[in-house]
C-alpha cells in the first residue's frame, strides 16, 4: 500500500504520487532560468468528458499507523483532525479508508478485531471507529472504505488462509459493517478484500451476493487491493466483472502517529507522534493535497487530454460539467517523487512555457484563480500552497512559466483557503517517569495510551476474580496466531516509550492464566518491532508457569544470558522488576533480587515492553518506566 490511485470502472483516480510515502528528500532545486521548451496544451470538452473522479484520501491502518493519535489533548487533537478532514481548511481528504483490524502486524503494529473469536463480538475495540466519526463531523460527505490486512484465527479454521471457507469470511465482513451502522451510525461505501495479497474471484462473488441479499447493494467492492491482476480475469468472467466495482489502491498512510523508529516512520500526510507533549507537524503533503481535494469533488469528471508536459511533468483537468474548470499541474522531479512502491522509470524536467486553449464550454472563462507550490529541497525557498494573483484568460488561452519541483492548480473555484493554527507546543522526548495502573472504569479506547501492540492485542480488563488491587488491568487476549499478513512472532509484545533510551527500569504487575507452558516478560532496549518484530532484540526478563526464569537477548527467546528457578506460577500476582545501567542488567521478583549482573553488549538503547510467550492469556498492572 503506497502511492497509488483508486480507478473505478468506468473511472479512474489520478494523482496518487502526491501522497506519501513519496520521498521528500534532498536534490537538486527548481530553476529560475529561462525556459528551455514552449508548447500548448488544448483543454475541451466538446467531445465529452472522460472518466468519473472519485476523490482524494489516505488509509488509517496497515498497521496501528494513526496509533497515538488517540491519545492528543484538546486543542490539539481537534487541530489535527481539521488539517486532515476539513474541507476547504488543510488536506480536505475526499476518502478516508480505514483497516478493518484483525490483531495481526500489518507494518506498524496490530489493530484489534471486533471478533477475537467466532461467538466474541465488540464494536468498540480499537480507535477506526472514532476516527471515522471525526472525519464524517468534519464531512458528512467523506466517503468510508474498509480493508482487511489480517484475519482472527477462526475464520481460517486452522489454517492461515482467508478464501477456504468464504461464508465465514464474508459474515466477518459483513459483520463489520453492519456494526459500524448500528453502533455509530456510520455508512460504509466500499470495502476491500485483502490488501496486497491474493485476490480469490469466489469470495469475491460470494461477498457481493450476501451484500445484495441484505440491501447493501450500494456499497462498492475494491479489488484486488494491490493485485492488479483482476482485470484480466474480470475480461473474461461478466459475474466476477459486475461483482466488483472499483480496482485500484489507495495512499498510505493519513497520518505517521505511532513512534517514527518502527518501518516507514513519519510516512504520513502529516506527523503527530508526540500526545504527551502535543507537538505535531503539518507536512508539506497536506498542501500538495490540497492543491487537488479543495478544488474537486467526486462526481467530477476528467477532460480527455494526454496530461503530459513536454518539458517533463504532467497536468490533469476536471469539471463538475456545470461550468467550472481546475487544472492541476506538477513539475516534480524524479529524486522528488519516488515513492515506497511502485518503483518509477527515470525521467527528466526541465523549465518550461506551458499555453492552454480553453474551447468548448471553457471558451468563455476569463479568469482563473492561481494556488502554487514550490519545493525547495535544498534551499528554504520552499512555498506550501500559496495563492497568487489571478491568470487572465485571453481569448481562450493562457500561458504559465513552469520550474522545476512546483505544482500549480488554476481554478475557477473562489472557495481555497489555507488555515493555519497557531503552533503546537514545542517537541519533547517521551516522559523519563511514566506510569500507568489501568484504573479507568470505562476508558474511551480499548488500548491504554502509549503503549503500540506489534504482535498480540493488549486490551483494557475489569477483572472481577481479584475484588483487591487488581480489578482494572491490561490483559493480552489473542489466544490463537492469527492469519497473517507479515511475520508476526510466536510471542506477543507491546512496546513503549523513546527509543533512545539507555538506562532505565521497568517494573510491573504480572498474573500468567496460562498454568504449565505460560509465560510473560518485561523488556528493555527492545529495537525493533512493525513487520520486522521476529527480529527484534533487547533484555528480556521472562518468568514461567512451571517456576523458572529467563533473561535473554532477544524476542525470541535464542540469546539465553541468565536462566535459574523463581518460585512463580499461574494465577497468582508478581511485580517484576528489571534494571539496565551502561552494560550490566539486573532483575527483581516482587521486590527481591533475583538475578544481577548480566552483562549487556547491545543493543545499546531501545523502548520498553510487556508480553507474553505465546498466544495466550496474561494480564498487566501497574506498569512503571523510569529511565535516567
């Protein structure tokens, strides 16, 4: 999921390059000098229109990508939002798509399923749904699109394939939806059917007969999610052809909220990845978006033109065939558009004069509004949509001098406006004390702040066995690996806290429900997690049902540094404490030393953890992180 456009049959969604992951990176600046090619450029409709345009948006999810978003103060979480879903404000996304979690890694972390299990059903895990709500306040109109990257074990029915049974998936889907409207009265208007992997033409079939059976006939179906492969088989199969109602992908990610050190950090729209100070970033995506979303609406319509320049770059133009026009045209060049994927054949720009003949119903327009941007990579003479005076048209044409790194937009559309709030507060690093003992009677998220789940869903609890100091914990409640989209590890973990940590203490409540094989740890200097969390190394303090211990060096368990007896067992509480100070570790079971100086090599800083050994029932309380 990168870089990439939604094309609808009979229509098609340009412009994805603008959203990142695109690279923004340093080379070479725009030119001032004079240009080097002339050409003119013909804008029509007589013929007709082209394809239908179905909007501009971004992806929540894939994975836990809008993870600390959540957790913002006001004002600042409401500012957030504005810049993202406002129309006529910041980025005005037209679409917003959201992950339909099923408590898998799907790059950045997991997103909780609403059904853990086959009889297990709850539509208020996680933060999608809150966040497809704020975007609809903001516009009632922002179409809603829902994609799986992973599924609950149970629908695979033992094995790590969503297609065996395509009943039960389909009633997990369709599940999802109706939730959404009968829980938050939201409206799906698309849903997906596996992001970037194989597409399966009889569920897809079966999808759209149980959405047609229950009179959601007018929710679309995406496909294949990355796979472009479809069209093929679509060609030459009408069921499988009417089934599906839009091929394509959309951008990744709406917005980089979750700790910058896992993959593809602050590959957003905008970067919001600091809630315990507030600070947030508007990134120039937001503007570049805008120069579309604030000028088009879906329903519009392309003109039939070829869209490239010839000095390099290209342009698009669209109507609502009522008489407005907006030109959107970009010079970026190729070190400037790179994006995660797909990988672009080079390409070169170069200063131009670009003159466009208006003729049809556009003959008559005589003036265009101007919005431009300039990059400079290498300069500060960096402009985020800026608008300057008015283009006048002169007997149907115009000419515009175009450098490199900018795009403009030429509307006749008067209702652009760029607002900007008053800055944030400063950049702060992650609290050098934190603790949380997951007291909260009814908490507005099922995930306590902070803390980002990279294999394995940690989830609110009201323990009603321990009428004492542990009615309200954290507990870890997949109990079976799910269908997997990346390669989650065979133990759960929730990380926490800066990165750059290299000196400090962890300490928590922990109660293992699994007896004989159950196991939990806490962790420090952890070093990796998203899709590379097999990999992950740190200091891993575990204790056993069976009453052994363990320090390793890693997630998985192979870097044995210190092992011995503890005494602890199932189904009873200890507070673990671990102690790393420069290249020596120690640790505490409920206040008493247990083990001590081990020696530490590496890694050399990392975040803390919690978690357990396998898929499996564990709870948390208490939780304490002090690093000095």
């Amino acid at each position: 999921m990168a870089c990439a456009g939604l094309s609808q049959r009979p229509a098609a969604l340009l412009w994805g390059w603008l959203l990142l992951g695109c690279s923004w990176g340093p080379g070479p600046p725009g030119v001032g000098a004079a240009p080097r090619f002339s050409a003119a450029y013909v804008l029509d409709d007589a013929g007709g229109l082209g394809r239908r345009f179905d909007g501009i948006g971004a992806v929540s999810g894939g994975g836990a990508t809008s993870r600390l978003l959540v957790n913002y103060q006001e004002p600042y979480r409401s500012q957030i939002l504005d810049y993202l879903f406002k129309p006529n404000f910041g980025a005005a996304l037209h679409i917003l798509k959201v992950e339909i979690g099923g408590d898998g890694q799907s790059t950045d972390g997991t997103e909780p399923s609403h059904m853990h299990y086959e009889d297990d059903e709850n539509y208020f895990r996680g933060y999608e749904w809150w966040l497809m709500k704020e975007a609809k306040k903001r516009n009632p109109q922002i179409k809603l699109i829902g994609l799986p990257w992973t599924f609950p074990a149970w629908i695979g029915k033992g094995e790590n394939w969503p297609y065996d049974h395509p009943d039960v998936t389909v009633y997990y889907i369709v599940s999802w939806i109706l939730g959404a409207k009968q829980y938050h009265d939201l409206d799906i208007d698309y849903i997906g059917i596996w992001n970037e992997r194989a597409f399966n033409s009889k569920y897809i079939k079966v999808l759209r007969q149980s959405l047609d059976r229950l009179g959601l006939r007018n929710i679309g179906i995406v496909a294949a999610d990355g796979n472009w492969n479809i069209s093929k088989e679509m060609i030459v199969d009408p069921y499988l052809n009417d089934s599906v109602q839009v091929v394509g992908t959309i951008a990744w990610n709406l917005v980089a909220s979750y700790y910058e050190e896992l993959p593809y950090g602050r590959c957003g729209l905008m970067t919001a990845q600091e809630p315990w100070s507030g600070h947030y970033k508007v990134e120039a995506p937001i503007w570049i978006t805008a120069h579309t979303t604030q000028f088009t609406q879906p329903g519009w319509s392309y003109l039939q033109v070829d869209g490239h320049l010839k000095g390099g770059g290209s342009f698009v133009a669209l109507t609502d065939g009522l008489g407005n026009l907006t030109i959107i045209i970009e010079t970026m060049s190729h070190n400037h558009s790179r994006c995660i994927r797909p990988l672009l054949l080079p390409f070169s720009v170069s200063p131009q004069r670009a003159t466009f003949y208006l003729k049809g119903s556009f003959y008559m327009v005589k003036t265009l509004q101007v919005w431009h941007s300039r990059l400079g990579f290498e300069s500060a003479h960096t402009t985020l949509f800026q608008q300057l005076h008015p283009v006048k048209v002169w007997k149907g044409s115009f000419s515009l001098d175009l450098n490199v790194d900018e795009v403009y937009t030429l509307t006749t559309l008067k209702t652009g406006q760029k607002h900007i709030y008053p800055d944030p507060p400063p950049s702060q690093p992650f609290p050098s004390n934190y603790k949380d003992d997951f007291n909260i009677r009814n908490p507005p998220f099922s995930e306590a702040p902070n803390f980002a789940d990279q294999t394995g869903v940690f989830e609110y609890f009201i323990n009603t066995s321990d009428p004492g100091d542990h009615v309200f914990t954290l507990r870890q409640v997949v109990v079976q690996r799910p269908i997997t989209w990346s390669s989650d590890a065979d133990q759960t973990i929730s990380i926490i806290g800066n990165f750059q940590w290299e000196n400090f203490t962890v300490t928590c409540d922990i109660y293992m429900e699994q007896p004989r094989d159950g196991g939990v740890f806490v962790a420090g200097r952890v070093d990796n997690g998203g899709i590379y969390v097999r990999s992950t190394k740190g200091v891993f303090f575990w204790v056993f049902a069976d009453g052994t211990y363990r320090v390793t060096g890693d997630l998985g368990g192979e870097e044995i540094l210190m092992k011995g007896d503890s005494g602890v067992r199932a189904h009873a509480w200890h507070t673990l404490t671990l102690n790393i100070q420069g290249t020596s570790a120690s640790g505490l079971l409920n206040g008493y030393p247990l083990w001590e100086n081990v020696t530490i090599t590496e890694p050399s800083n990392g975040w803390a953890a919690i978690g357990t050994r396998s898929f499996e029932f564990a709870q948390f309380d208490n939780f304490h992180v002090e690093a000095s």
